[in-house]
C-alpha cells in the first residue's frame, strides 16, 4: 500500500481543515517545499497536494506551490482542486503534477472528464469521490448531490478510470478512524486501485486499509498532530 502524505494550501501555507470547513483552518507551516523535503527525505516517494483556495474558487490558485515542489522535490505529486478546465488541467501537468484528481468537474461536466480521461489515461487521471452520508460533495465539499458513491465510481469504471480517492467527509480530520466498511464495499462491488482519504489517527489505521486491500492511503493531520511519525510512515513506505 501506498503511503501518500496530504499537503493542503490556502493562502501558499500548509492547513487542515475538519470536515471540510473552511472556519477550521489551522496552519501548521507557512513553507509548503519545507514540509515536502521533510516527506522526502523520510524516504516517501508521493504527495497529495490540494489547493483549497481553488476549490472554493473553481479554478487553480496555488500553482506556484505546486511548480516549486515538483521542480524542488522528486516527489510525485498527485494535485487536485480547482481543476474544471482543459486550461486548468494544462496549467496543473505543465506545473509538474504527475497525476490530477477531479471531483467536482466529474460530477458537472461528465463529458469533459471522461474526456481527460481517455487523452491522458486512466494512470494519469484520479477520480475524486468525496462523499458526505454516501452522497457526493463537490466545490470543496461546500456543494452535495444526490449521486450515490457507489453509483458514482461505477459510472466511471465503466469507461476506463483505475484510480479514485475516496473521502468520507464525516471523517476528514477528526482522528477517529477511517470508513473502512465504506471502503470494503467499494472494493467488494468496483475494480479499482482504491486510494483511501480521511480519519487517519494511528498506525494501526493504516494496517486496516492495507488489509482491506487499498492501494494507498492518504496520510494529513493524523502526522500533523504528532499521531504518526515518519519512522512508522517510513515502515509501509
């Protein structure tokens, strides 16, 4: 199983969130290329960068902080947020992200997405599917549908996607445990390279996900908070 450390940006730093809620900000370093050498030279390979400001705001933001890491590190980067648009797209792999994640524009724009996904293919392109009591959220999680996840990723599946990150928002930052029945289910129904995301609190979390069977885990305030360190990271690495 992959370990894939969260690097999440408002403002050019590095926060948390609870939940997905904006007013739970709390920043835990002003230098996001800081925290990524730390990653590196723990000996971790990849790095889930999100840039929050676009998405609320529907388009990249942060592409500084994602050009200066992937030109800074060797880390491969996957980025996410505020990616709506072919141009928004072009901006994020030209910035050196080896992989985007779409959730939103895989909710409103079906046709686009799948659109990326069969120029770039499925290895380069992850579906976002953040889910809040089983329905999808979108806008940086500001927005629910009525979409079902399980109806959601199997859409997908169907015309060729292989990774998705899979949020239960209810968990993101809470340091209670993932939603590992959640998890079994997809991985029970769908063929996918699941990427689990959310309620990380302890090492013994990331044995769970691995026992299920996902083929990564996204690691954020579980290590900001002192709950896992880099020597236990390192042992899945």
């Amino acid at each position: 199983m992959r370990i894939i450390p969260a690097i999440d940006i408002i403002d050019g730093k590095c926060v948390r969130l609870s939940k997905g809620d904006y007013n739970t900000k709390k920043i835990y370093n002003e230098n996001p290329l800081e925290v990524a050498r730390m990653f590196e030279g723990a000996g971790i390979k990849y790095l889930h960068l999100v840039d929050l400001d676009g998405a609320k705001a529907g388009q990249i933001i942060n592409r500084k902080t994602l050009e200066t890491i992937a030109t800074k590190t060797n880390l491969k980067i996957d980025f996410g947020g505020g990616i709506r648009s072919n141009e928004d797209l072009r901006i994020a792999f030209g910035c050196g992200a080896k992989q985007i994640t779409g959730g939103s524009i895989a909710v409103k724009n079906h046709d686009t997405f799948k659109g990326w996904v069969e120029q770039y293919g499925s290895d380069k392109i992850i579906l976002g599917a953040d889910c809040n009591n089983r329905k999808i959220a979108t806008a940086g999680w500001i927005e629910t549908s009525e979409l079902d996840i399980i109806d959601f990723i199997t859409a997908y599946e169907n015309i060729g996607i292989s990774y998705v990150i899979c949020t239960d928002i209810a968990k993101d930052g809470m340091l209670q445990g993932t939603s590992n029945e959640l998890y079994k289910e997809i991985l029970n129904k769908i063929n996918v390279k699941l990427i689990a995301s959310g309620g990380v609190s302890c090492f013994d979390d990331l044995l769970l996900l691995q026992e299920i069977g996902c083929e990564g885990a996204i690691i954020g305030k579980a290590f900001y908070e002192g709950k896992l360190t880099l020597k236990e990271l390192n042992k899945l690495c």
